[in-house]
C-alpha cells in the first residue's frame, strides 16, 4: 500500500506558492486537528461551520482520537469570470496539500478532477476492501477522464478517488449548486483517522 503519495507537480507548488505568500500555513506549531478542506467555486464559511459544529460534537471517530476536525472553506471563483484569482486560488490548495495542510477534501466535481489529475488523491481501492466499498453505490464512486495538455480526453481513468455525497443537506447549504465529492489527501498524516471520518461523513 502507497503511503504518503505527494506528485512532483505538487512539491514545485508548494514552493512556488510559498513565495507568492499563498500557502496558509502560520508556523510550525502541530496542529491536532483533522484537516478538512472544501473546496468549489464557492462555499459558504458560515453554513460549512455550522456542519463542522454538528459533525464534530457526534464523531465517534473523532472522540476516540482525543482529536477534532478542522474544515476550511476555500472558494476558487471561476476560471471564466476571472483566472487570476481562480490560478492564486488553485495555487493555494496545492500548496496546502504539498505542505500535509490538508487531510481530506470535500470538493466539486469539476476541482476534484483538477486535483484527481494531479494525484492528489488516495486510490480508495488501495485503502478499503470490495466489501467496504460495495456499501457505496457504484454511480458514487468517482474517478475522472485523464486528459492531454489541450486538455482532451486520452481514453484513459483515473483511480477510483473518491465518493460523491451530494444530497446531504447540511453540506449541500455549504457547497450550494454543485456536485461535490469526498477525497482522502494522498499525504495525510492520519491515514487511519481519515478512513474512519471519511466513513462517518460518506454515511452522515
């Protein structure tokens, strides 16, 4: 089993993103904290602290630790409408993840392919039996189209990464008009915490 799977292409960003003043991180004190980021074009702070509240108070996981969880809501924008701010924003979730900032991530479909591309994610075949994963219905289990650098289909599929949870009402009000999914961080530093809560949340 892969353990703290990290992409070259992430290192250089972390870098990179460090020196443009991107990264979030505030020093070296340890943080015990899981680490949950959303990610979307946008997502509401207060609805997704309402959700962080109400998650952690009824963890079992979480308790069992001695730890809590942690969630960060980043916005991007749209590549569209303004590409600087989506290219800093994209930067910046890079930079988190290359930095072990990041242990899961609730993200929409369309940034969870950008990430999923990147290697990013944990292969949840790699992490979890065909019995654990049958109890997600197959149409939820994601993995995207690879693409060539004029960003066309190459025929091939990522891993299956991650686990669309649209539908759940409270994150629905945190991540509005978007399909979002559940990943685990290819570099978490709680690879065990993380399965479990990835759990709680995927059945929440």
């Amino acid at each position: 089993m892969k353990t703290r799977k990290i992409s070259a292409v992430l290192l250089s960003a972390v870098m990179l993103a460090s020196a443009l003043g991107l990264s979030s991180c505030g020093g070296d004190e340890e943080n015990t904290a899981l680490q949950i980021l959303a990610e979307s074009s946008y997502v509401d702070a207060e609805q997704l602290d309402a959700y962080e509240e109400t998650f952690s108070a009824g963890s079992e996981a979480l308790t069992a630790a001695g730890k809590t969880a942690e969630f960060t809501d980043l916005s991007v924008g749209s590549e569209d409408v303004d590409p600087t701010v989506y290219a800093a924003s994209t930067m910046k979730v890079s930079a988190m993840i290359a930095a072990n900032e990041v242990d899961l991530m609730l993200c929409s479909l369309d940034e969870a392919a950008r990430n999923a591309r990147g290697d990013c994610y944990y292969d949840l075949e790699e992490l979890f039996t065909p019995e654990e994963l049958a109890q997600v219905p197959e149409e939820n289990l994601l993995s995207f189209d690879q693409v060539d650098e004029e960003g066309n289909p190459t025929g091939e599929k990522t891993p299956v990464c991650g686990v669309k949870i649209s539908g759940n009402e409270a994150l629905d009000s945190a991540i509005p008009g978007a399909e979002y999914g559940l990943f685990i961080v290819g570099n978490t530093d709680d690879l065990e915490l993380a399965k479990e809560v990835f759990w709680e949340i995927v059945n929440g």
